[in-house]
C-alpha cells in the first residue's frame, strides 16, 4: 500500500488516457465554436454564498455535498459544484448584460461535490458546459439542445435518449407543488422518511427519487405541464414543434417527454432536459441541462434570462471506452538518439536539440547497452532511431532506423537540415 493515494472519487488522469480527454475537450469546444459560443473561464471556488443562493439551500448539492472551508482572512469559500452560478456571477460582475444579447458562453473544468463515489460518480469532476444568457425565445432552447445532441453525435456516441420537459414560471410553481404536496400526503405513512421531510420543503424533489415505492407513485403524480400558464405553455408548444423541425438533420433525435424530471438543481423555469444512454441505470446521465430565467436576478443582476447544460466527462470517456470508440492517438515521437557506450554523451544531446530546433520530438535514449536503448525507443513508438555509432561519426554521418518496420535503415550526413528531411520526407 503507498503511503498516500488521490483522495476518494478523485482520479488521476495519466498520460495513457490523454488522448480521450483531449478529444472530448476538442470536440465541445468545436462544436461550441460552430453555435458561435466563445470559452469563458471562472475560478474553481467562489464565495459559499454564490451556490447557497444560486444552486438553492434545499438542494442536495448545497445541503451536503459542498467542499466549504474558510480561508485565512474568515470568508468562507467553496470549491465549486457546478458551473452555471458562477458564468452568472461573471455576467452580472462584467456588465455583460451590455452586450448584444444573448451573450454565448462554454467552459470546461473541474467541479466538486461530496458524493458517495460509484461507477461514473466522482467527488471531483469534469464538465463541458455551455450558457446563452439574455435571451427568453424557445429558438435558444432549442439551440441548446441541438448543441447537446451535436456534441454526443461528434463523439459518436449513439443510443441515446432525450428526455424533456417543462416546469412552468416561477407563479406555476406554488400551485403545482401544492398539488404534489396533496397528492403525496394521501400515501404519508408508506413514504419514506426522507420523503416526509422532503415533501414540506421540496416536494417536486420527490419525482425523480430512485426509490422504488417512490418511482411507483411518480407515475400517478400530478404534472407540471397541466399546471402551466399560457405563456410557458406557448414557450413548450413552440419549443417541441423545434425539435421536430430538426428530424431532417438529426432523423434519431426523438424526445421522450417525462413529467418526472424536475433536475436537482433550483434555479430551473420552463424547459428542462437529460440526455442518458437507452438502456440506462443507475448514474448514467450524459448530458443535463435547461432554462434558469430566474438565476442572474437571484444572483443581484438586472433581470437576465439564461439556458445551458452540461456534460459529465468522465462518463462520456466511460461510454467511448465501453463502445470501444477510435480516438487519434498522441502524435509519436520522431527521433530517438542512441548513442552506444557511454562516450560522447553531448554528441547525442547536440545533435537532439538541433532537431528539436527544427521542430522534431526528440528523446535522448538513456545510457545502456545498444539493445536496451533501442527497447526503449520501441517502447515510445518512435518512428526512427538515429544511431550515432563511432565509424559513422567519424565520418560525420549516423545510422537513421526506421523503427516502424518501413524500410532499411540509411546512412545520412549528421546534419540537422538532412536529417530532418529524411525523417519528415519519408
Ligand atoms: P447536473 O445535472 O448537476 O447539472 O450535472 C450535469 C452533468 O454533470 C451530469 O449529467 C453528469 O454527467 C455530470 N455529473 C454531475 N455530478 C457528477 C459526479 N458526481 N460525478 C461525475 N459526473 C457528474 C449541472 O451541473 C448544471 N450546471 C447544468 C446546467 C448548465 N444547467 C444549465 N446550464
């Protein structure tokens, strides 16, 4: 057992699994680019206040998943759970609302909650996320959610289930949430007590509990969509008719309307949406978002409204590896210096920063014997062994080998121009 390991739920991306986290980050910040979104990047903590009025204190995030800790002048701060409150916060803070609206927005980055870790839940994670702030039509949600899908489809990431719905204003909400309240109360003593405690201060909470005797109920439960004013219910129709419009593009974008999606997160008006695996369980939500209207006046600004989602990476990563997705590997290295015996050691670094000059990768093989460096030199994938033998050097020249099995190996002058020309020219 080494004496220290990474922190439960964190992980340690190594250097083999580079090249899916460079992917996935390509691929949001491509397609990010292609809506005309511009990348944003705000602090990992914030002051605790930001979540507890952003996120909302009957949340679990803010109840018990916060990493909190006071810094040395008192104020208390918060390793950030989520991205949303904070691109807000930037909003209000740089006048933001002055620009042409909606202002569009991505980042990517490490997040924090204090879950109890599982396959595809981490106490610190990484999202893409994306924000358009400033505007109120149902065009941008379904732009947003066109971004969704884009994304997942660019990583080719296929089998997958849009669900979707809306939760109304603001003014739906208290009488929805007293008929859930009615509806609930009516099976009390077979609720969990959880559930009990929940159904006074957040009642629309209980809808998306994985609890069995929970699940059952939620089928018969009251829907947010019956308790809808005109407009919100204008916003959805409109909304829906959207997302069938873009059937020609996307012919397998089918949405599943789930009147028990309600999100944890409070900030949540109107349109709301996951994207999961089909045949999913357990946490396997790829891709969650929706419309927070309420969010940057909650948050001290002048009215603003907003829309956004974001996706976990780890478990987009999770789905590449189980489909067993091609990702471009890391380009290899050209040049591999081997220098047989221990003299002459600076011959070897010389020549190796020459061609690093010109733009080469160039490892200096370690002082071994002449087969163990060219071991090694298998074992980065160089494309070529440039051997520095004496005869050759003598002569001024060297022995380049190529590595990958395409030809016999050639002398060539110890030169950097040739050199370099006949690594790349071949
Ligand atoms: P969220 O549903 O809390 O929403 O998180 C979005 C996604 O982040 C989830 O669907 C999941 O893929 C990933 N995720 C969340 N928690 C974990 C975890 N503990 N381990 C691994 N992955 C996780 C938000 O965060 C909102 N800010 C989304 C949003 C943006 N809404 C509007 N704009």
């Amino acid at each position: 057992m080494p004496a220290f390991r990474a922190p439960r739920g964190t992980s340690d991306i190594l250097p083999e699994d580079q090249p899916y986290w460079a992917f996935v980050a390509e691929a949001g910040a491509r397609v990010a680019s292609r809506f005309g979104y511009r990348r944003i990047e705000t602090p990992t903590f914030e002051p605790t206040r930001l979540f507890e009025r952003g996120v909302g204190d009957e949340t679990d995030i803010v109840q018990k998943e916060m990493y909190t800790f006071e810094d040395h002048a008192g104020e208390s701060l918060t390793l950030r759970p989520e991205g949303t409150a904070s691109v807000c916060r930037s909003y209000i803070q740089h006048g933001m609302r002055n620009l042409p609206q909606p202002v569009r927005l991505f980042y990517d980055g490490p997040m924090f909650r204090y879950e109890r870790p599982q396959a595809g839940r981490f106490r610190q994670f990484h999202q893409f996320g994306v924000e358009a702030i400033g505007d109120p039509s149902p065009e941008i949600d379904a732009e947003i959610i066109e971004m969704g899908w884009m994304f997942l489809q660019e990583l080719g990431i296929s089998d997958i289930t849009l669900r979707i719905n809306s939760l109304g204003d603001p003014d739906d909400r208290d009488p929805y949430s007293a008929a859930l309240g009615e509806y609930y109360s009516q099976h009390l003593e077979s609720l969990p007590k959880e559930a009990q405690d929940r159904l006074k201060r957040a009642p629309l909470r209980l809808l998306d509990s994985k609890d069995p005797r929970l699940q059952e109920l939620a089928g018969d439960a009251p829907r947010s969509l019956d308790y809808m004013g005109e407009e919100s219910r204008a916003h959805w129709e409109r909304l829906l008719s959207l997302l069938d419009g873009l059937k020609p593009v996307y012919p397998d974008l089918n949405y599943v309307v789930d009147h028990r999606l309600v999100r944890g997160l409070d900030y949540y008006n109107r349109t709301v949406f996951e994207i999961e695996p089909r045949d999913a369980g357990g946490q396997s939500t790829l891709l969650a978002g929706g419309r927070y209207d309420p969010l940057v006046e909650i948050l001290g600004g002048d009215p603003a409204p907003g829309i956004g989602f974001a996706a976990g990476l780890e478990r987009l990563i999770l789905g590449l590896k189980e489909q067993e997705t091609p990702i471009p590997e890391t380009p290899p290295i050209d040049v591999v210096v081997v220098r047989p015996g221990d003299t002459e050691r600076e011959r070897a670094a010389q020549a190796a920063a020459a061609l690093r000059a010109r733009g080469l990768s160039v490892v200096v093989a370690p002082a071994r014997s002449m087969r163990a460096q060219l071991r090694y030199a298998d074992s980065l994938s160089a494309q070529y062994a440039l051997i520095l033998g004496d005869r050759e050097l003598e002569r001024g020249k060297a022995t380049l080998k190529p590595l990958d099995g395409s030809g016999e190996q050639s002398e060539v002058a110890l030169d950097p121009a040739a050199i370099c020309e006949a690594v790349t020219h071949h």
